[in-house]
C-alpha cells in the first residue's frame, strides 16, 4: 500500500470554505482554486482588486555576520545591491545550471535576510541550502508560523491604505516595510511588500499565522466598496501568463537554466563565485541552443503543457510549458521552449500549436498581454 500522504492546511481553510470555493490540493496544500470563477476573479483583479491567500509559501530567515556571504553564494542575482527595505528577485542554481528554485530575497538588515520560496520545493530548498551553507549561517524555516495575502490590482493600495497609518504611496516596487509590534491590525509581526504575481499594482502582506484570519476579514471589508473579490489558484495562474511570468515546475525546472528561461537580468555572471556560475558562463559563452518565448494563438483554441510547438510547415520543434485562454483577449496565449533561432524567437515570429493532431497558427509576441 501507498503511504497517505497528508494533506497541509492553510490557516485559512475554513474561511475558503465559508466562501465556498473550491477547494485542490496543491503543493501538498488544499487551496482554493475559485470561489465565484476563475475569468471573474481575473477581472476583478485587473480592473479593482483580488484577494489571494498564498500562505503555502515558505520562508526562511538567514542570519548572523555570514548571512551576505551566505546569499550571495546560493543565488544567482547580486544581494549586494540590496539595502535594508529592498527585495530581489532570484534562482538558485545547481552546478549545472539547472534551476533548483526561484524565490524572493528580503534584506531586513545586514545581519538577516528573508527568503521565500515555493511551496511545493520547501523541503528540496532547505535540504540543498543546508548542504551549501559552508560559512555557518543560521538558517531559520518559519514557514509553518507565517502566512502571506496577496492584495493585487488597481486598488490595492487604496484599500490597504484604510487599514494603516503608513504612508503606502512611499513604498516603492520591490520594497517592503516591517511594520511596529501592534501597528498594522494588532500583528506581533508583519511586513508590507510592493510585490506581486499578476502584473499589476498589489502588496504582499507577511503575517503570523494565528493572526492572519483577522487581517483577511479587515481587508475584505475595506475592500467591498471597492469591488475587492477573494481570488483563487486558478485566477492566480491566468494572471501570470497574461504577464509572461514564469511558474516553477513548468518554465523552471533543474533542466532549464536562467539563461534559456530569459532570467539573464537576474543573473548576474560577473558579481564572483555562486553556485553553477561556471556553467552559467560557458552557455553564455557557446551560446543559448533553446529559448523560452511567448505566443499568442491566432486561430481558435487553447494551448496547454506538453503541447507541441511547430514550425510553418509542421515540424515539431519544441513544446508548451504552460498555456491558457487570456480572459483580457479572449485568445489562447502560452510559454514554451524552442531552438534559439530567430524565425521561432523574434516576436512577430509564426510558429504553430499542436492541439490534438490539428496545427492551429500562433505568433511569438512579447508580454504582457493584457497590456496591448
């Protein structure tokens, strides 16, 4: 017999069920994939706001005099141009290349750093950074004790903005802001983090998990007057790809690099030693044989994972990794690798969709969608 594998709980699962959403495992997790449907979350969050509850997500906080040096040697981007405040947008890598995870870096001072991770690799993630941790820094996995809400769209920041003295319109994209013990909802601890999966405005609240039902409960009500709704997995994922953005297990994996995955800006070959830099810098140097593109079908139909992508003739030359029908164009639109050539990279490019042995035409296109 197969061992049952348990399945977690976010501290808000009895809320989503209030809700009535309906509830997947993800990630080890039961979460909310919709409540009122996935197009009208999406909408909502494009046009107002969303609520989305991604306490699934790990985190773990670096210390002591090493925690720099720590970072610095695990991912590929530059933590030196972090300050107290800022947040940096990363992979670690394997010797290899291949990519093991992308996260979060959060300076909170020059001695601690939170990273935060996906939910599906926390295990993987702690087991590979505890393996590289040669300069003894104090590795700290609250995952369990945290939660995190994703407020994101064009009122975000309004309704969030009812809710506390601090002044939001301050805070930059890609910083964050601890807030005071007892400051922001009664928290013992949170932070405000100009961040997002969505490709809009939004913040990303970090809380303890036993409080986190009260800050849900105060943004839902600022946020009705507003048309703020609760939004689930499925809206999250339809976002994302209207903005290009890559998901772990799909566009990332341990067989594709930074590189091919078009995360050259975060990786950074020239800041000194990191973990799989050397073999960063010689497929660099002999140059990409697949890269990652963005397409827009143009005949009717939707794309999905394991697809495969076409030339204009036919040939398979590469497949989905991940794909949709976007509710803001109402056409199919995806990701996927290919030869790093330029009749199947440039945007404006013609390649094809394999739908169930019916060839539908598509163009390469550069994200966002829903920005054109």
């Amino acid at each position: 017999m197969q061992p049952t594998v348990e399945i977690k709980k976010t501290p808000l699962h009895e809320t989503h069920i209030a809700l009535g959403a309906r509830m997947v495992p993800f990630a080890g997790f039961a979460m909310p994939i919709q409540y009122t449907g996935i197009i009208d979350e999406h909408m909502a969050v494009r046009r107002t706001a969303g609520l989305f509850d991604v306490s699934h997500m790990g985190e773990v906080i670096v210390r002591g005099p090493n925690a720099f040096a720590f970072v610095q040697h695990l991912v590929t981007n530059d933590a030196s141009t972090l300050y107290d405040g800022r947040v940096m947008y990363t992979v670690m890598c394997l010797p290899d290349g291949g990519i093991v995870d992308d996260l979060l870096v959060y300076r909170i001072n020059e001695q601690e750093y939170m990273l935060v991770i996906n939910a599906a690799n926390v295990e993987k993630d702690i087991e590979w950074m505890q393996a590289n941790n040669e300069v003894g820094a104090q590795l700290d996995n609250i995952s369990d004790d945290t939660a995190l809400l994703a407020i994101q769209g064009p009122s975000a920041f309004e309704i969030v903005q009812k809710l506390t003295d601090f002044p939001l319109d301050s805070l930059k994209y890609y910083h964050f802001a601890p807030q005071p013990t007892g400051t922001f909802l009664s928290c013992e601890r949170a932070i405000l983090s100009h961040t997002g999966y969505t490709g809009e405005p939004g913040l990303e609240i970090y809380c303890e998990a036993s409080n986190v039902k009260a800050v849900w409960d105060a943004l839902m009500e600022a946020g009705e007057p507003l048309g703020l709704k609760p939004a689930g997995l499925g809206a999250r994922d339809t976002l994302r790809l209207e903005a290009g953005y890559c998901l772990y297990g799909n566009e990332l994996t341990e067989s594709t690099t930074p590189l091919e995955a078009g995360l050259g800006w975060v990786t950074k070959l020239d800041k000194g030693d990191f973990i799989g830099r050397e073999a960063l810098q010689k497929q660099k140097t002999n140059g990409l044989e697949r890269k990652l593109i963005c397409f827009v079908l143009e005949d009717r139909g939707i794309p999905r994972s394991d697809y495969p992508i076409t030339d204009a003739s036919g040939q398979e030359i590469g497949e989905v990794t991940s794909g949709t029908q976007s509710p803001v164009l109402g056409q199919g639109i995806g990701l996927g690798y290919v030869p790093n050539r330029p009749e199947y990279t440039e945007p404006g490019a013609h390649i094809g969709i394999s739908v169930r042995g019916r060839v539908l035409k598509a163009r390469v296109e550069k994200p966002p969608f829903h920005k054109k």
